[in-house]
C-alpha cells in the first residue's frame, strides 16, 4: 500500500521546502528499558517513519537539498545475534535512500557537511519530561541536539515542525486508504462486542475481544483502549479497563486500530438493555450534536468557527436537559472539557495547524461528549473525517443503535 516511492515523494516534497543553504537531520526514536534487558515495544517517531518508511532505533535521515543519507546506529554483538544483523539491502530497498553509513561515518559527514551550509534543521525541543500529559519524553531529539551541539558547527538551527506538519496534514490517497483500513479493523471490533455485549461482566473481558480482532488484522492498538462503564466514563481518558460492568452501566468504548502505522479513533457507547430517562435524552443529544458537527464540515471552515459553534450546541443541550441551571458557559466544561476535533494520520493526535481553515485531503474527528459524574455516566460518539473538494465524506459508519 505504501511503498518506497510514497517515502522518496516525501522526502522531495520535504527538501523543496528547504532552502540552498540549508541542511536538516531527523532522529529515529530510541529504544527505552522496560526491565532488566528488556526495551518497551519500539514505536518509531511518525516524522522520520513518514520520510523514510524504516522502524530502526536511533538512526539518522540527513538531507540538503540535493543529496540524503541514513546514519544507522552501531549494533552490539549481543545484538547482532540475538536479533539480527541490519540487512542494508532490505533497507534501501524500502526506503529509497542508497547511501547508508554507520555511526562514525555519519558524524565525520555531520563534520564536512556543517561548514559547507549556513542553517540546520532538527526537530527542537528543550524539555524532556512532559508536564501536562505527565509522561518522559523519548530522549532521542534531545540526544541529536546535544550531539549537533558538541561538534561546534557554524549552523543556526531552525525547527522542522512546521514544514513537516504542514505536510503530513494533507494526506495522499494511499494515506486515506491505510486509515480506511485501520477504521474497518476498529468497526469489526465493535461488531465484535455488540455480539457479545451481554456476557460481559468486566471490562477487561470486553478489551480482550477488541485485542483479539486487531491481532487478527496484523493491528495493534494506534492509542491505550478506553473501555469505560458506569462511572468510569465520566473520565474522558479512563484507561484501567478493568472494573466490573453492571447490568444497566453505559460503557463508553474509544478505541483505534492502527495500520501500516496509520491510526483510526472511533467511539461508540453501549449499553447492554435499552436506555431511558435522562440517558437516553443525553444520548440523543450527543448523537444529534454529532450529526450537525458533520453536516458544517467543508473547506474554508476554520477549527475555531468548528469548536465555537459545537460548543454553542452542547450549551444549548446542556441547558435544554436541566443539567445546567443557568446559562453561564464557564460551567461547560464540568460536563464536556475536550475538543470536539483533532487530526488524524501517523498519530491519533496527529500533527497540523489548528489556526488555519479546513483543507482538502485533511481527515479528522468528531467528538461530542457528555460527562456527568453527579449522576454516574458518560457518552460519547466519535466518527473519522476526510475533508473532499466540495464537503467532507464520513470514513466510519458503525451505526449508532443503544440498547
């Protein structure tokens, strides 16, 4: 589906945007320990995946605007035994790139290349734990830059973000394909559990069958699967997914298979016996502030006119269903605290500018949610997006049928 041409598309479309002087360096993620001597699974960085197409730890993509190298990492023996040595065939093969040096290679290149170019660009960060999201960031970035740092080279660094943002927001018709693909995966799972939903009696027996169907697929999970029941779901990211599930409990289920590295994001919630009462009146309301959400997308519509005019909606629901009292918007987010949107591609939170306008070839979310935890439950629906010429076209289509 994607081949060695998508990733030598990229990288041209990538160098174009650079100018004569200057020259760039990507990082590959790093391993990082798990125990013992045992790593974590290995996620490669999207960036250096979308201009290269490889899954190796800790090697390098240089580039000006004429010429691109790969700096791969030096193998232990250990390594090299256990899991085997670098096939640099199979490497250029899926890359396009035939110049393949080893670690001391590529720096004395780093070396020669830094006093022919006035500018450098990396992906910059200046941080290495994350505050907001609570979580160590892969030391990788930070280790290129400290390296960059250390040979001293006559380059003034700029950042990599925008230009490849800008490019990976727009996405090829093979992108749309493999996230196609990852939303069928994520659809047959919820067929799945409407199956089986009445022998459920803990979550952890529901995200076994979700686990199950993307195994099957040669998928795995594109973000941690949130299978939320009763109050669990007033947490819009509940990932502990191991709670009993009570006969009359909504379950909020947000989950995404990912394929060839593309992610799909949906949310469907279930409920085991019909709804009624105020779940069933704030189920409708998500779903039908979900059905206008879709019905506005077009280009030329800006992320800011798309939040501002939901959460308009979900004001107006919130005040129609008595859940708030008076009409002070700050008291929204009590019931509804995210975005009804995000892009989507080689991340479930993928990369783009949100102060710009909807463009073609752009696929997001859309998100409506109610979380009310004075009465123990949550909803949400959530459906992937392609932004067309003209409107947009619907990539999800699970129905939307409770109880």
């Amino acid at each position: 589906m994607l081949n060695q041409s998508f990733f030598s598309e990229n990288r041209s479309k990538l160098r174009n945007l650079l100018s004569n002087d200057s020259l760039m360096v990507l990082t590959a993620n790093a391993l990082l320990q798990k125990k013992s001597d045992e790593a974590y699974e290995f996620i490669q960085d999207s960036n250096f995946w979308y201009l290269t197409g490889l899954d190796l730890p800790q090697a390098w993509l240089v580039m000006d605007s004429q010429n691109e190298w790969l700096v791969l990492a030096d193998h232990s023996n250990y390594q090299d035994i256990f899991e085997g040595q670098y096939n640099f065939a199979q490497i250029s093969q899926i890359s396009g790139i035939n110049h393949i040096l080893n670690y001391r290679q590529g720096l004395e290149l780093l070396k020669d290349l830094g006093h022919k170019f006035k500018k450098i660009g990396l992906i910059k960060t200046n941080q290495s734990y994350d505050q907001q999201s609570g979580f160590w960031l892969n030391p990788a970035s930070l280790n290129l830059q400290e390296i960059i740092m250390s040979l001293k080279l006559p380059l003034t660094q700029f950042n990599l973000n925008e230009l490849l943002s800008g490019l990976r927001q727009i996405k090829s018709d093979e992108e749309v394909l493999a996230i196609q693909k990852a939303i069928d995966i994520t659809e047959e799972a919820f067929l799945r559990i409407d199956h089986n939903l009445q022998n459920y009696k803990n979550e952890n027996q529901l995200q076994a069958d979700i686990n199950d169907v993307f195994c099957r697929q040669a998928s795995r999970h594109a973000f941690n699967p949130i299978v939320a029941s009763g109050r669990n779901a007033v947490l819009p990211h509940y990932t502990v997914n191991n709670q009993p599930i009570k006969p009359n409990d909504l379950i909020v289920v947000d989950i995404g298979a990912e394929y060839n590295h593309y992610a799909a994001d949906l949310s469907r919630t279930f409920s085991a016996v019909p709804i009624k009462g105020l779940k069933k009146a704030v189920y409708e309301s998500v779903l039908e502030i979900h059905d206008q959400a879709i019905d506005i997308l077009k280009p030329g519509l800006s992320y800011h006119d798309l939040e501002q005019r939901v959460f308009n909606l979900i004001f107006e629901a919130l005040i129609r269903l008595k859940i708030l009292t008076k009409r002070d918007k700050s008291l929204v987010k009590n019931y509804y605290p995210h975005a009804v949107s995000h892009f989507l591609g080689l991340d479930v939170h993928d990369v783009g500018n949100y102060n710009q306008t909807l463009k073609p070839g752009m696929i997001i979310t859309i998100e409506p949610g109610f979380y009310l935890e004075k009465n123990g439950f949550g909803v949400r629906i959530e459906d992937d997006v392609l932004i067309t010429a003209n409107d947009c076209r619907l990539l999800s289509h699970y129905p939307y049928n409770l109880g």
